[in-house]
C-alpha cells in the first residue's frame, strides 16, 4: 500500500475504535443494568457479576456493529474533508481509487470480522453467559450471602437469615414437605455441598404443621439437612448461543433462517459503507443535509433489516425482501442515473 492509503487507513480505524469503545462501553453499561439484581437480591459478589457481564459484549457487538460502522466512517470522512486533506488529495492528482482503496480494505477485515463474531465468538461467549447467570441465579451462595433476604427453592423450601460478622443468627425456615414445618434459630452453622444444605442450629423452636394440631420442640442444639435441588437445569434453547456447527448440525429449518439473518446482517454493513462513499466521499458533497440524508438511509436500511428478520422467522418469504434492502442504495443510483 501507498502511504497515503496507509494513512488514510489509520484514520478510519482511529474513528472505528473511538465509537467502537464508546458505544460499547455504553452499551456495556446498560445491559449490565439487568444483572444489578443478582448483587442487590442474591448478593452475588460485584465481581461475579463484572466478569458474568463480559461475556456479553461480543453479542453487543454483533447488534450495535452497523451503528459503529455509519458513526465511524462518517466522522472519519468528515474529519478528512474539513481538514481539506480530501480536496487536497483530488488536487494533487490523487485518484479516487487510491482513496477508496484503504476504505475497501477495511470494510472487508470488519465484514469478514463480523460473520467470525457472530457465528463463533458471540455464541461460545452468550453460552457461558447464560449457563454462568442461571447457576448464579438458582444456587445459594451462603459464604457470600447478604442480609434480610428469602430465598425460594422449588416452591417448597423458603429460607430467611441474617448474617452479622460471618454469624448466621435469626434464621428463619419454611419447608412444605414432607411436613409442614416452621423452624427458628437464634444461631446457626451452614455447610453447603452439593446444592445439601447442612444445618447445626442454636436455641430455637421448631414446629410441625399437621391438618389438626401442631407439635412444638423447644431445642438448645437441632441438626439437619435440606435439599435445595430445585430440579431446574439450564437449557440454551436460545439460539444466540448456537454456533454455525451447531446451526448446520441440527437440520432444522429455523436453524437455516438464523444462519440468513446473520449473514444479511455482514452484508448489510456492505451496503452502508457504499452509500457514504458513493453519496459523500466521491461526490465532496458534505454539506449538513447530504451526511444528515445518508444517516437517515442507513438507519432506514438497519431498522427494515431488524424488522424483515424478525418476520424471517415466521414467513421464509420476507428473505427476498431482506437481500432487497440491502440493494436500496444501488436501486437509487440506478434510479437516479435512469
């Protein structure tokens, strides 16, 4: 390459990073949002929760991908125009081709990055993000447990405590089979293996709930085991965690219709990096009604992409119309030139 390609290319890609950091880590930040509940009700560890939150971000990428895109090259573009370094490469003889060239060069390492991500990185990393979520979510976690909290296990246990300088104290248990029982502990000493919680309980009650009377013990030391198994076991039905392999693998119609979306979403970003060069970068039309028009027809061709492939899913018959849209700047030009 030319070392004004090079150049030109650098400048691109500083542009790409910048928004790529800067949505994402907003992006990040709103997503990780939803997970809050798992510190403030299952007093999960914050830091659980930030390295669960990272296995999100390659399938952040994949949706906000196009977004980063039309920012990027547009910033770049403007950047270089108003700097007159665009005017002043046409006027040293420069041909367009030089200067589209670094821009064809990176459209094809973020076009090929993108199919890698989304049949690839994205669903090994959304697999271990939903597996990690939902053991979170559905095992106790007594050495980091917090205060004051109920914790429900299969509609049959319901536990309650409070922990004070690692001490266990006003324990609180509801079991429903195979008695009813009401417990209470002023102190207790938990060992949890193998989702068994073992019980050493100090100067309570405990009080069995028959249909006709009930039965209480006064206790100085009580000892037990519940089991919390609350017979849920994790399923990646979602099909963000299914690889290509995976999608080829299972022959299933559906199956093949994500493998389309996914590469009418590549494609797309094709697409939209032609209409800046065609209606911007050729032309030097970069007044604010130009860049604001080419900003507005990439967001229409994202926003008819999302819906199209939505109704993919339930009618194969929209396919044709989402290879269409991704043929709307070149019906325009066609259009036009006609």
């Amino acid at each position: 390459m030319k070392k004004i390609e090079i150049y030109l290319l650098i400048q691109i890609l500083k542009s790409f990073f910048l928004i790529f950091f800067i949505l994402i880590g907003i992006s990040w930040l709103l997503q990780g949002t939803r997970l809050l509940n798992l510190i403030t009700i299952h007093k999960v560890p914050i830091i659980k929760v930030f390295f669960l939150s990272i296995n999100i971000i390659p399938n952040i990428i994949t949706s906000i991908l196009p977004f980063i895109i039309i920012i990027s090259v547009l910033l770049a573009s403007i950047k270089l125009y108003r700097d007159k370094e665009l005017i002043a490469l046409f006027t040293l003889g420069i041909s367009s081709k030089s200067i589209i060239k670094p821009i064809l060069l990176f459209t094809i390492l973020v076009f090929t990055s993108s199919l890698f991500i989304s049949f690839y990185i994205s669903p090994y990393y959304y697999n271990i993000f939903k597996k990690d979520e939902f053991d979170l979510r559905n095992n106790l976690d007594i050495k980091n447990i917090g205060l004051n909290n109920f914790f429900n296990f299969n509609d049959e246990i319901i536990i309650n405590f409070e922990k004070n300088d690692n001490q266990y104290v006003n324990l609180f248990i509801f079991q429903k089979n195979p008695v009813k029982n009401i417990i209470l502990a002023n102190k207790a000493e938990m060992d949890l293996e193998n989702n068994i919680l073992n019980l050493n309980l100090f100067n309570g009650y405990k009080t069995e709930i028959f249909e006709k009377s009930n039965e209480t013990l006064t206790y100085d030391q009580y000892s037990f085991s519940l089991n919390l198994d609350n017979n849920k076991v994790y399923d990646n039905s979602n099909s963000n965690t299914f690889n290509l392999n995976k999608l080829l693998g299972n022959q299933n119609p559906e199956d093949y219709l994500i493998i389309n979306q996914r590469i009418v979403d590549s494609l797309m970003i094709l697409s939209l990096i032609f209409i800046i060069i065609r209606y911007l970068l050729i032309r030097l039309e970069f007044s604010a009604i130009n860049i604001l028009s080419v900003s507005i027809l990439c967001i229409i061709i994202i926003f008819l992409d999302n819906i199209l492939g939505n109704l993919t899913m339930k009618n194969i018959s929209f396919i044709f119309l989402m290879y269409l849209n991704l043929f709307i700047p070149l019906t325009l030009e066609f259009v036009k030139n006609k």
